[in-house]
C-alpha cells in the first residue's frame, strides 16, 4: 500500500471506531511517508488523533513526544538525521 491508501484505510478504521486498527494503518502510512515532510507530520497527528479517540494516554504522550520532534528535525521540508543533521534521503 502507499501513504494516502493507509490514510484512508486509517479514517475509515476511526469512522467505524476500530481505534487499534486505525492506528496501525497511521503507523504504517507514516513508515511510508517518513521521507516527505507533509506525509511524517500527517501520519503522526493521525495517530495522536486517534489516541485521544481511543483514549490512550500511554499513545497520546508517545505521539505528542513525537510530533513535536518530527516538526523540529523535518525543519524546513528536509527530512534530517536527529545525530549528523544532514539530509537522511
């Protein structure tokens, strides 16, 4: 599947309130989206999206944690490695 197929696959999972299953579509979207900047940010609010729906406080923490550090180390639209900071493409 590519990124948007497990987004959608991931929204249609919260309309039908499956949260475990949407939230494994949104993991693997963002495994396949990690490369492009707009694609990791999507995949992660998602899932902290769909933790809150869950009402998963141990997922809500992992994906706040880490959408905070997406947006500062995708700076700029790069994708960069958190320990050299040079383009991970």
């Amino acid at each position: 599947m590519e990124f948007d197929e497990e987004m959608r696959a991931g929204r249609a999972r919260l309309r039908e309130r499956q949260w475990s299953s949407a939230y494994a579509c949104f993991r693997r979207a963002h495994d396949l989206g990690h490369d492009v900047r707009t694609e990791h940010l999507a995949a992660h609010r998602a899932a902290l999206h769909t933790a809150w729906c869950a009402r998963r406080p141990d997922r809500l923490l992992y994906q706040a944690v880490f959408l905070s550090f997406a947006a500062l180390t995708t700076w700029g639209g790069v994708v960069t490695d958190p320990v050299t900071q040079e383009d991970a493409r």
